[in-house]
C-alpha cells in the first residue's frame, strides 16, 4: 500500500479520550499515574486517546514536558489505545519539532490548533502554516483541530478542508470542538472518502449520530456512556440513546453549574473515577475545598457512573 493510500484509508474508530495530565501538588508531572489512567481509559471502552491537548492544558508544559508526556502515554498506552497527539504551538518551528518528536514516538495520528497569539488573518495563511506543520510528519495522518472559542480563529473550517486537500496528503480531516454543528456538517461533506470529522462537543453526540458523524472525542468520564448510547443508537433503541444523551448533558449541566472550565472538569474526573490528576497549573486555579463537596455531592446524586 502507497503512503498516500493508506491516509486515504485512515479512520479512527471508537470513543476518544480527551485526558488530563497529571500533576502533583507542586506543580510536576506526576508520570506515576500515566499507566493507572490508561488502564481506566481501556476499561470505560475508549479506542483513543488525544493527548496535550485542550483539557491537557498543553500550552501550560515546556517544549520537554510535552515530549515527556506524550512519551509516557504512548508507554501507557502499551498499544492497548491509540494516541492522537497534539502538536500545535504559538510558533512555527516549536510546533515542527512536537509533530517530528510525535511520529519518532509511533503514535497513530497528530493534531494541531492554529497560532493564537498571531493568528492567520485567512484560510489561505492558515493552509500554508498547516502544510509545513504537517510535513515534518510526513508518514504520519494529520487533523486539523478547530476550537475557535479558545484560539480566536474563526475561520471557515469547509474551506480549509478544501483549500489543504490537494495541498497536504497526510490530511485525513479535522478534530471540531467548535460549537457550530452546521460547520461540523459541511465539514463532512467536503470528501467523505478522506475527511474525517472528530466531534470535540461531546454533548452533541445523538445529533452528529444523524448525521454520520459518530467518533467523539470526549472528557475521560464520559466513556461509558457514550458507548451505551452508541450501542442503543445501532441497534435503533431510540429511546434509551436520547435518555442517555439527556445525562451526559445533565453531566455537562452540573459542570456549568460549578464553573464549567477546566479546573472542575479535572476534579470531576477525579471524583467520579478514583484516579487522581492533581491539581490545574497557574493562570488556572483550583476550586475550593468547600465547591468540590458541592460538585462531588451533585455527581454522585447522578447514580450513572456504572
């Protein structure tokens, strides 16, 4: 098989994880905690997992820290899941030396956000900058990562797709975190051949169902569930997959409820899994003692964590 046939062929099948990195208390990676969260991973049915990306906090860790991690959950993952690794940076050259050190490392696919600090000012510059990202990985499939509510970029993620496909051959599509499920649908209507959409907003799962588009890319406490309501939906158990895709937005709900970012959605991982991910690096900060009694008191009242 040619190099340019097997990224035609490339899918990812099965939940993704979105996981956390582990920190102590002073700040550290704690890398102790890699094989016992993969081991959770595999046992709540995740396929995959996305590493240093959003939830990850990613562009919190150095250059070092970010190939030390991913090192240590392809270790982890001892090719029980696949890792997906993020590779965007605010420059160029650091972004090039991540997707170099991801494909030494094995891992199945990369991924890469746009700059946020200078961002492109159109899809033409934001094609350009992905085509000599994903080159330094040439024999690895690439997706392109829209989350435009955090980076700012809000641009027309149709036209990247079509703009970077004769222009990118390790293209295989997009991770879309961005909330917009009109654009996630045209997206998948671009090449349904090649591109792939990875759906980042998880709590729209039963609607990108409808429309074919059924890999999620979800917080690691979710997994369960998700595959419940995957399995109801192909066996056309309608009622059960809409029950349960009314509590994984309950879920969401209480997140909201709490703060919604990061540093609750980390605590709720650790309440409702038993892992410990440690606490949130600067300019995050931790919830107080008392909110995480409140969270875990709203999480448990829940009873759909078996």
């Amino acid at each position: 098989m040619g190099e340019q046939q097997k990224f035609l062929n490339f899918r990812i099948e099965g939940t993704v994880s979105a996981p956390f990195t582990p920190f102590k208390n002073d700040g550290e990676i704690n890398y102790d905690v890699f094989p016992v969260y993969s081991k959770y991973l595999q046992d709540h049915h995740f396929k995959h997992a996305f590493v240093n990306g959003t939830l990850a906090e990613g562009m919190s860790q150095t250059m070092d820290e970010r190939k030390k991690t991913l090192e240590a959950w392809v270790k982890a993952a001892d090719g029980k899941i696949g890792i997906i690794a993020h590779v965007g940076a605010n420059n160029l050259r650091d972004a090039k030396e991540l997707a170099r050190h991801a494909e030494e490392s094995g891992v199945e696919a990369i991924a890469a956000f746009g700059p946020s600090f200078y961002k492109p000012k159109d899809e033409e510059a934001l094609v350009d900058y992905m085509v000599e990202l994903a080159g330094a990985a040439p024999s690895t499939p690439f997706f392109y990562y829209c989350i435009n509510f955090v980076t700012g970029i809000y641009l027309n993620s149709t036209k990247f797709l079509r703009l970077a496909k004769d222009r990118i051959p390790t293209l295989c599509g997009l991770k879309h975190s961005s909330r917009e499920l009109t654009s996630a649908h045209n997206c998948s209507l671009v090449d349904k051949d090649r591109f792939q959409v990875l759906m980042g907003t998880d709590v729209q799962f039963i609607t990108c169902l409808s429309l074919k588009i059924d890999t999620p890319v979800a917080a690691s406490y979710l997994g369960s569930l998700y595959f419940k309501l995957k399995t109801a939906y192909d066996k056309g158990d309608m009622a059960t997959a809409l029950q349960l895709q009314e509590t994984a937005q309950t879920v969401n709900n209480v997140r909201d409820s709490f703060g919604g970012d990061i540093p609750v959605a980390k605590r709720m991982f650790t309440i409702i899994s038993g892992v410990d991910v440690g606490p949130v690096r600067l300019p995050l900060k931790d919830i107080s003692k008392e909110k995480e009694e409140g969270l875990k008191k709203a999480l448990m009242a829940l009873d759909c964590w078996q």
